[in-house]
C-alpha cells in the first residue's frame, strides 16, 4: 500500500478584527468543495491549555505576568501541534490554523524579548504557508468594536487601538522571519468575498 501523502498546513495571521476567523472558515467551505479533507483549528486552542489562555486574555480576568501569558501560548501551541495538527497531518488533510506562531511574535513581543518568544516557540513546526490578512489598525478596531457592540466578541486585553497600532507594525516587522514557511500579504481592507479569493489564488500556487 503506497503511503499516504502528507498534508498542508496553512496559517492565517493578522490583528485582530483583520478577518482570520472569517477567511479560514471560508477556506474550509472552499477547500472541502475541492475535495480535501480540511481541519479547521485555531489559536488558543480549544484544548485545556488554550481555554485557560483565553480566560485570562478577557479584560475582566486577573492579569497574567506578560512573560508567564507567553509560556502559556507556547505551551498551547505544543499541545495544539501533537493532538490536532501533527494527526491531521498524518491522515492528509490540509489543516487551517486561525493563529499560529507570527501571532506569538506579534503580540508577546509587545513585552517579552522576541528571540526568547521563538526559543520558547522552538519546538513549533513550520507551516507550508503563512497568509496574513493586512488591514489597517483603524479599520480592525472599528470592526473588533462593531462585534463587542452587538454582543459577538468578548473585549479582551490587546483590543485597544493604540496596542493593535503597535501589534501591526510587529506583524510587518516579523511575518518574513524564520520558521513561518513561506509568507504572502493579502490586502484585507476588501470586501470578504474579493480577500477570499485572494487568499484561494495563494493556495492555488501552493498546489491545493
């Protein structure tokens, strides 16, 4: 029996409010009318790791030590890695993380310093392709306030303006780095359905 392929692992990064949650579901939606088997996963993740780090991260919880959150990302991408991607992988499927390891850069690199934020990262696999959402911060804020205001979203900790500001500079500064695969920049600040099949065409390139 010949063995069975590998599968992809696809990324999809921004600030928050940039679109990832929607994107990938639509990626899911499009990738499973093609044919493949699809996981659609995040992070944090919903294992017992990543819904302690999603506690924490509301504005109502007791603050963490910035250092103490970002062993908590790393710790939650090691369990998320081992029980949902490196399986999914094995079976063939094309696995679509909301979030991965440029977010841990981005966002733990606003107080943590970011060569210890990729060693304690080190054990996280290098997807086979990272897309970031690119969307102004201003435009991800009125969005992230529009979903807070109608009930949709939890205010959480990096969601003030001037952080995501400074997170989307972080994004531009680390999304050609090492250990991300190779990286494309979709202009989000489109309507859904044109960032949709931007994002389709990238995966296109990559052979899916």
């Amino acid at each position: 029996m010949a063995d069975q392929p590998r599968g992809r692992f696809i990324a999809i990064e921004g600030i928050d409010g940039s679109g990832t949650t929607l994107q990938t579901r639509a990626l899911a939606e499009w990738l499973g009318g093609r044919g493949f088997s699809v996981l659609e996963t995040r992070e944090p993740s919903r294992g017992a790791i990543g819904s302690l780090v999603r506690e924490r991260l509301a504005v109502r919880a007791t603050a963490l030590d910035p250092a103490a959150l970002a062993l908590l990302f790393a710790a939650d991408r090691v369990d998320h890695v081992a029980c949902e991607v490196v399986p999914a992988l094995a079976r063939g499927a094309v696995v679509l993380s909301d979030r991965y390891l440029l977010s841990s850069l981005a966002y733990q690199s606003l107080d943590c310093d970011a060569a210890w934020v990729r060693e304690i990262n080190a054990r996280a696999p290098e997807p086979d392709l990272t897309l970031v959402l690119e969307v102004p911060a201003e435009v991800a804020f009125a969005r992230v306030q529009r979903r807070s205001a109608e009930g949709a979203a939890v205010e959480e900790r990096f969601d003030a303006l001037a952080l995501q500001q400074r997170i989307a500079d972080h994004y531009r500064r680390f999304r050609d780095g090492p250990g991300l695969g190779p990286t494309r920049v979709i202009d989000g600040d489109r309507p859904p359905e044109v960032v949709t099949a931007a994002l389709c065409a990238a995966l296109i390139e990559l052979g899916l």
